[in-house]
C-alpha cells in the first residue's frame, strides 16, 4: 500500500509524531491513521507527546483507579495510569 490513501496534512502529521517517537509504526500505512483509535494506543500516543514533546513528567504521587482495566493487557493497563499521571 502506499501513502497516497492520506492527504498531505495528514502525512505531516504522521511524520511529526513518528520523529517524536510517539508512534512506533514505520509507515502511515501501517499506523493505519484512517481507522479506529482504541484505548490503549490514544493512552500510548498521549503518554508519549507529554513526555518526549512536553517534557512532563509523571507525578508517581497520583493514585489513578479504573474499574475498568481489570480484563485489560499489561501494557493497557501501564499507558493508562500513566496518561493520568501525567
């Protein structure tokens, strides 16, 4: 596939959160940025731009509780808490 399924806007908006390495996937393609955003990888790509873009730092002081995490994945539950934490 190639990149001529997204508009030049939205490539640069690809390209600028990859350089920042608030996503990880190589192509826009692959970053499928047409399709649905779950939980998880909005929490990911959050935690990421605070961090790498913000420069801001969790404040490991913050008690975040979801009743709602308790079926989820490890790295869910991990880029949850810490999208709150930030």
């Amino acid at each position: 596939m190639s990149n001529l399924l997204y508009d030049e806007e939205l490539l640069d908006a690809y390209k600028y959160a990859y350089n920042l390495g608030i996503t990880t996937m190589p192509t826009a393609y692959q970053a499928n940025l047409k399709g649905k955003l779950v939980r998880k990888d909005l929490a990911k790509m959050i935690s990421e731009y605070a961090i790498k873009a913000l420069k801001l730092k969790p404040d490991n002081r913050l008690t975040c509780l979801f009743n709602d995490l308790e079926d989820e994945t490890l790295e869910t539950k991990y880029y949850t808490k810490l999208a709150c934490k930030l």
